[in-house]
C-alpha cells in the first residue's frame, strides 16, 4: 500500500487522525519524560490511555479489555507504581506532574491525539489534561467520578451519602458497622471471628455479589505495587492543590473534547446528583448511571456499563 493511499484511509477513520497510529502491541519499560514508565499496549484503534495515580493498571487490564475492540490501549503505571520509576520528592507525585507525565507518554508515543479512561483520582487528572492540552485530547471516558468540593465539603457529601445508604440497604449498613468494628478495636475479625478485612473495600460497592467481583481485582493490585512512599512518606493533598485544582474546575466548560461518564447509581462516593452537576459543565458530554453498581461499575456491572458505552462511541 502506497503511503498516499494510507494518508487517504486515515482521514476516513471514525476518530479522525488519532484512529491510524504506529503503537505497537506489547509490553515496555522506557524512558518517558524524567522517568522510566512500565506499559503495555493491547488493541487497535485511536490510542487511549488507561491508569491510576495510586493502584497502577492491572486492575484496569485485567477487566477493561472490551475497551481493546475499540481503541489501542495503553495500560501505564503512573510513577511510583507498580514497576515505575518513584520521583525524588514527593512534590512530584502532585496532579500537575500527573498531568505532564500524560503529555510525555503521548509524545512518546507519538500519537498525535488520545483519548483517556479515567477513573476516580485519575478523572480529575483526564479533565485537567483535555483543559491543559485540548490539541492533543481526542476524548475522555470517566468513572467513579463526580464535580469537586472542597475537602470538608467531601467530607460532610461522604456522610451524608453514606447515612442514605444505610438506611435503604441493610448489607451496606453491616459493612459500615463491620468498618467501625474494625477501626475501633484495631482488628480484622470481630468476637464472632467474622473476617472484617474487606469491609473498606465493600464500603464502595453495592452488594456482596458485586463486591466479590471487585475483590480478587485489588489483591492483583496489591501484588503488582500501589504507589510507592518516599522517604517512609506519603503524599496527601494539601487545601492548596485542592483549590488549584477548583480554581481548574470552573474552566470546564472551555473542554470540548466529547466525555462520556459512566458512574455506578450506587456509588457512596459520588453519589448521581454530584456526577449530573459535573455533566452540566462539560459542553459535549454524557452520563449513564449504572444500576447495582458502586465505584467499579465496569466489574460489578459489566454487560450494562459496556452496552452504553458502545452505544455512546457508535453515536460518536
């Protein structure tokens, strides 16, 4: 095939020029901007980038893998996860740096354009991104996610979402006892001899069954390396980066990438009002709430949280 003829076929690809890319399937370790990142690339299509400042990407490989039909996706651990590279300070773990490191895997990787699977912590880093570098960002794909308060305001959202769940679900209100059990007496079983250890865990799904499909993904996780201390260290938030980050917020409505946000209805975290006000300020954006799902829609309900998002990308 002639290169003129190829230059053609891309321009007719559904996503535009990001659709024909030179990103080979298989498993890296490379230099990318300061550090060396561990990735791997599975799929065909437009590049999309998936992983999560603090759990790496081999909960998202191991059950994202419909994504692989549509996109190239590139499964990355962030910095000091996993088997990737831990900067000098701690400073550098903060969002802008996330952000950067984004921008210098795609360069690497020299895809003109991405799209970005963000979840949780690693929505708001795919939100900053489309806003910083709109040239490069074909589209985001969020989970878990929500419009952001301040830190005492995510708090009293949290209780306030949890007390709902407790009284509408009987399981949740166990799970929630079986947490405070375990933080009160510094113990993983109770006087029955009950295994409390997975009640954090279960705090964000919405039944047992679902919460026994997200289980066995996060003991994966746990193997593979979380985020990685500095100096015995931990980086935490400061009241700073947060109203950085809600000074960035108010500028989302500039964002015209299309989005599409898939949270679970049951999601104690980010419960549907706040993830409707975050659709709001999104000019080409969607949302789907998942039912019986919490925090992991795509595990605790795979076959809707799919089925949308395909029906979504056919729109595209």
């Amino acid at each position: 095939m002639s290169a003129t003829i190829f230059q053609f076929i891309c321009l007719l690809v559904l996503f535009s020029s990001s659709g024909c890319n030179d990103v080979k399937n298989g498993d890296y370790f490379e230099q990318v901007g300061d550090l060396k990142l561990n990735y791997s690339v599975r799929g065909n299509g437009p590049v999309m980038l998936i992983g999560h400042p603090r759990s790496g990407k081999i909960g998202y490989q191991l059950t994202l893998k419909p994504l692989e039909k549509h996109f190239t996706v590139v499964y990355y651990e962030p910095r000091g996860t996993g088997k990737s590279e831990v900067p000098e300070s701690l400073e550098e773990y903060g969002q802008d740096h996330l952000v950067a490191e984004i921008e210098a895997l795609r360069e690497h990787l020299k895809a003109e354009k991405i799209w970005i699977f963000g979840h949780s912590d690693q929505s708001a880093i795919a939100l900053q991104y489309a806003l910083t570098y709109p040239e490069s960002s074909e589209g985001l794909i969020l989970s878990g996610t929500g419009i952001a308060g301040t830190q005492e305001q995510m708090i009293a959202r949290r209780k306030e979402s949890e007390s709902s769940r407790i009284k509408e679900s009987p399981w949740f209100a166990q799970v929630v006892r079986d947490w405070d059990y375990l933080i009160k007496h510094h113990t993983d079983t109770d006087s029955a001899g009950r295994d409390l250890s997975d009640a954090p865990l279960k705090w964000w799904c919405y039944d047992e069954e679902s919460a026994q499909k997200v289980i066995p993904v996060t003991k994966e996780i746990s193997k593979a390396g979380r985020r990685k201390p500095i100096d015995g260290k931990h980086p935490f938030e400061t009241p700073e980066e947060r109203q950085h980050y809600l000074d960035l917020q108010k500028r989302f409505p500039e964002i015209n990438a299309p989005v599409l946000i898939l949270n679970g209805k049951y999601d104690t975290n980010n419960p549907p009002e706040f993830a409707e006000k975050l659709r709001a300020l999104l000019p080409n954006s969607g949302l789907v709430l998942i039912d019986k799902a919490g925090h992991f829609p795509w595990i605790e309900n795979e076959g809707d949280f799919f089925s949308a998002m395909e029906e979504w990308l056919e729109e595209r």
